[in-house]
C-alpha cells in the first residue's frame, strides 16, 4: 500500500476532473451493474500514469461521444476494488494503469500498461476516443 500523501493528489487528478473514485469490491460491482458504459480507469503511481494515462483520459472526456460513467480504482491503494475490476475482466492480463471500457458490464474495450507507456496524452486519447466511438452512444444535446 502505498502512503495517502503520496497518492492523494494522484487520484484528484481524477476526481477533480469528474471521475468517480471506487473504494470496494461492492462499489465496482454496483457501477458496472448499471446499464450503459462505463470506463474503469486503473490509476497507478508510475510515470506512465501521470505523463500519459491520467492526461490522457481526460482529454479523451472532452470529446462529443464518452461513456456513460467513467470511474477509477488505484492500484496499490484500493486493492478490493482493483481485483474486483480485475476480475470482471479475466480475459484480460492485469495492468497498471490500463483502462477497461465495459458495456452492459462486459468488457468490450482494454488498454494496457504497454500501450500507454512511450506515448503522448494524445496517443492515448486518440485511442480511447476511437472506442468510445465504436462502442458509447452519442449523447443527444
């Protein structure tokens, strides 16, 4: 476990941009219970997380199609949540920081660790927004 002094400040990175924090396993549960899409985002205290991931992500929210709800679970922090989020997708090796997009509570979208690491903020943006696009709904203005 790493020292809330130290990880504070990288979850509000998140939070502060809209992003809601998941404590448990009860809380992941609940958010991928809900219809629609979802984006878990795996925080993590790595370089990659704060240059690319955590920049990344939120550049992606600014674009027209998003998911329903984006939520966060922090790796090396909030261990019940991350396994649970983990083990909704089994299918998918463990990363961190990665993103998980589910639909309906079904992952239909994953970015790992090594697809994020070596790239800007906008590589990864761009990728997301591409499966934003192919799997969340417009939303109507």
């Amino acid at each position: 476990m790493y020292p809330p002094e130290l990880t504070k400040p990288m979850a509000a990175e998140l939070t502060s941009a809209g992003i809601a924090e998941l404590k448990n396993a009860d809380d992941v549960d609940a958010a991928l219970a809900r219809p629609g899409t979802t984006l878990v985002v795996i925080n993590s205290v790595c370089g990659c997380a704060a240059g690319n991931a955590r920049p990344g992500v939120k550049l992606a929210l600014q674009s027209e199609v998003i998911p329903d709800r984006t939520v966060t679970v922090f790796a090396g922090v909030d261990s019940e949540a991350v396994n649970r989020a983990r083990a909704r997708a089994a299918d998918f090796k463990p990363s961190s920081p990665s993103f998980l997009l589910f639909e309906n509570g079904e992952v239909r979208y994953a970015m790992h660790r090594h697809e994020i690491e070596g790239r800007t903020p906008q590589d990864v943006a761009f990728r997301l927004v591409q499966a934003f696009e192919e799997h969340c709904s417009k939303k109507e203005a």
